[in-house]
C-alpha cells in the first residue's frame, strides 16, 4: 500500500461543517459494504456451486471494485481497519464510529 495515500489533513477531515465531505464519506462506506456483503454471499454459493463461472466472474469483479472503492476510501478518509497501516497510527485522530454516527 502506498503510505502517502494517509498524509491526510486531520483537521480539515473533522470539519463539522463539511457536510458534503460527510455525505460522500457515508456513500462511500455504503458501497464497500454492499460489495463486502454481496461477495460474502458469492463465497457461499460459490461453495456448493463451484463450477458456475458465471458467477465466479462476478466474484472476481466485485473483489475488484471492492478492492478499488477500499483504496480510495483510504486515499481519502483514512484507514478502515488496522490491517491497512499508514506512516503512523491514526486510530486516534479520528472520531469512533459511534462518534460520527455511522453505525
């Protein structure tokens, strides 16, 4: 992963005022999840179909995109996980999830 993709602007990504920043945030967020949710749901059919190639290409895209939406996300917003580390640890600078709203 490319770390300079996390030298975000801490303060300017908590603006409060920023509504349009928000929105797009929670857009985004909402595609990772359908895409994690629909591949989740490939994975088991896949494993009582695994010949079905048809959907395996579908798995196989929606992997992509979903890999693809993930690393903008985190260009933009900041890590989703720890398992994508950036130059330092940013756990802290940004508000919790139950701070923000969002679940």
């Amino acid at each position: 992963m490319n770390n300079e993709s996390c030298d975000n602007n801490v303060e300017e990504r908590n603006c409060c005022c920023n509504n349009d920043y928000d929105n797009d945030r929670k857009e985004m967020l909402m595609k990772i999840k359908e895409y994690d949710f629909a591949l989740d749901e490939l994975n088991l059919y896949l494993d009582t179909h695994p010949d079905d190639a048809q959907a395996l290409c579908l798995h196989n895209n929606y992997a992509r995109t979903l890999r693809d939406l993930e690393t903008q996300y985190q260009k933009v917003y900041g890590p989703l996980t720890a398992n994508y580390p950036c130059n330092k640890w940013r756990w802290l600078e940004e508000p919790w999830p139950w701070e923000r709203g969002i679940m």
